[in-house]
C-alpha cells in the first residue's frame, strides 16, 4: 500500500508522468537496495483508476448543504464529460481557497448527447449521493443553465449560482469583440511573436493567444502590454472613464446580484476554479492520449479530489477491483476513438511493400 501511496503522489501531487512515476519508485528502490519488484506505469495507471472509482461510488453524507460545481470536459469527438464536485458549505475553508482536497466527487458522466434535457436528468440521479444541494454553481453555458433550470423546478430549494469568472469573461467579450483596437492588439500581438521567436529579441515574445475561451486568459496579453492589470472589485478597482468604467460597474452589479441570493450568515464559493484545475491537471496526465478522445483515465478525476492515506488507499482497492474499473468503462465510455480507429484503418494494406 505504500508502493500505491506514493505511485499516486507522483503522478497527482508532483505532476510526474504514469512512466515518469514508475521509474522514480524504481530509481528509489535501487538506491535503497530493495529487490521487491516496481509497478510498471499500466499497473500504476490502474491503481490510478481504481482509487478515482472508488472515491466517486463512495457513500457521501446526505444534508441540504451541499454545493455542487457542474461543468463539461470537452476532448476530440461529439462525446462530453459532466463532472460534478461537491463540498458542504460547512466545510468550507475560511483562510485560503479551496483545494482538490476538499472536494467530493459525486458524478462523473460521459455525455454524447449534452442537452439541457438529459443535463437535467444526469442532475436528479446524483440527488440520490447527496440530496438536492443548497447551490449548483456552473458557468451557465446553454445546456448547463438550462438543465439546471429544469432541475430546479422539482427542487426550488436549490439555487444556482454563475462562476464569476465566466461572467467577467462574458463582460469582457461583449465590449472587446467588436473593438478595433483591440483586434488590432490582438492581430499585432501574434505579428510580434512570429517575428521575433527565432531572433535575438526573443526574451520579448508575447504571450500566446489561446483559441478557445481566449476572454477568460487577457490577463498576462494586458500585462505583457502596459504591465498593469486594472481588474478587480469595488474599493480595489480604479475609477475610469468610458468602456473600462462600464466594465468595472457591471463586475460591481453582477457581484452584488450574486450576493443577494446568500442568506444571512452563509457564505457561499463564487468560482468553479477548483474544478476547472482538475480538468487542466486531466489533459496534462493523458497528455497525448486527449487526442483519441476519453479514456479510462476520466476516472482519475475521483482521485485528484481525495487525501490517500495508507488506511484509505487498502479500503479503495478492496472496494474497487480490476474487474469493477473495466465494467465501468465498457458502460460509460463504450468503443474508444483509438480503437474505431484501429479498426477503420487497421487492415487497410500499406501501399509500400516492405522487402
């Protein structure tokens, strides 16, 4: 157990690859003189899956305080993953922000059908892990929204609330998109990077520009620019006149709407950032595998949000086995996009003969 103890804090708390985590034990072992043989990384990879399994089928508390932070990771394919994480507004931490370690996961779905429709029933299966939660905080995409819309017509003593920083991304997008100046910024800024990678002012390359949600990332593309970052709320952002003051008023309005749904005495997460991580520390783990779309390795969400223990890690394993991970990706994830490959272009001839 303690082999898998610290395979998993490799791979999750250092950021080590599944092989790069195999041959750190390995490297370890040599040097200690331990001829007991090393996991190989498949081995560790199904400890991996087998932890985050039995972390999301454990039994959570049932209590009407529940926050559950919902959102989709999207990879190659038509297929999504609706991932929810959850922590009681009673856990939460008071002197920092919250960590993978506080959260709970509380349902892991791979979706090929994502609508507002089936959201919402994915929503009223997970009510039988916890109970209806206090808050479901999402970044009120459409078919997010509104299947919590749905869902909140059987259960109106939940509330949903807008991860603040996908509002403020919003906000930003509505006032930038059309702006010449900045798609001229924008347009120069990658102008500037090709120009000078592979010269001599290379130390002055610009940031790169993100394709996808580039509206939630302008702070290092402002920073790099005029070295001053002008966003943040109420008493902490400067008074400016035009746009820039429209901004800073409706990130003051939205904040305040925000609050006013908080009852007296509670305190309420704003952001799905917490969850957000995870899906960054995902693709960085399946690394060249995201491009054959979800894999078994989805699982390990369950265990990025969890504290191992040597006591916990033995009740993981026992609970869940080899068999109980294979099952549980047959039925969620079916025939993956490398094997519908492998078996298109497997038996296609090759048009060189070798020899």
């Amino acid at each position: 157990m303690g082999v898998v103890q610290r395979y998993v804090a490799f791979v999750l708390g250092c950021g080590a690859s599944l092989r790069c985590a195999a041959s750190v034990l390995d490297l370890l072992a040599t040097a200690a003189g331990d001829e007991a043989g090393t996991p190989d990384r498949s081995t560790g990879r199904m400890w991996l899956l087998r932890l985050g399994l039995a972390a999301l089928l454990r039994p959570k508390t049932h209590a009407p305080d529940w926050v559950w932070m919902v959102d989709h990771s999207v990879q190659i394919g038509r297929c999504k993953c609706l991932v929810i994480l959850g922590i009681r507004l009673s856990d939460l931490p008071e002197d920092r922000p919250l960590a993978h370690h506080d959260m709970e996961p509380i349902a892991l779905v791979p979706m090929c059908n994502a609508t507002q429709e089936t959201v919402a029933a994915r929503l009223e299966e997970a009510v039988a892990a916890t109970g209806a939660p206090r808050l479901i905080l999402t970044d009120y995409g459409a078919d997010l929204h509104g299947g919590v819309e749905r869902f909140r017509r059987k259960h109106p003593e939940t509330s949903e609330g807008y991860d603040v920083k996908h509002k403020a991304a919003c906000l930003l997008k509505r006032r930038l998109e059309g702006e010449a100046r900045w798609g001229a910024y924008a347009t120069q800024l990658g102008q500037t990077k090709f120009a000078v990678q592979q010269t001599e002012l290379a130390f002055l390359a610009p940031p790169s520009q993100r394709s996808k949600a580039r509206f939630m990332n302008l702070g290092a593309l402002v920073a790099w620019g005029n070295r001053t970052l002008a966003f943040d709320l109420a008493r902490e952002l400067p008074e400016a006149r035009g746009k820039a003051d429209e901004l800073r008023e409706a990130l003051i309005a939205f904040v305040r709407e925000e609050s006013l749904q908080v009852p007296l005495g509670e305190r309420w997460p704003g952001t799905t950032e917490v969850l957000e991580s995870c899906f960054g520390k995902l693709k960085s783990l399946e690394d060249g595998q995201s491009k054959s779309g979800f894999t078994g390795l989805v699982l390990s969400l369950g265990a990025m949000v969890s504290s191992w223990t040597t006591e916990r890690v033995t009740e993981a394993l026992d609970r869940c086995r080899v068999r109980d991970v294979l099952a549980w990706c047959r039925q969620q994830l079916g025939e993956t996009l490398q094997s519908q490959r492998d078996r298109a272009l497997g038996s296609i001839p090759s048009a060189t003969e070798l020899g």
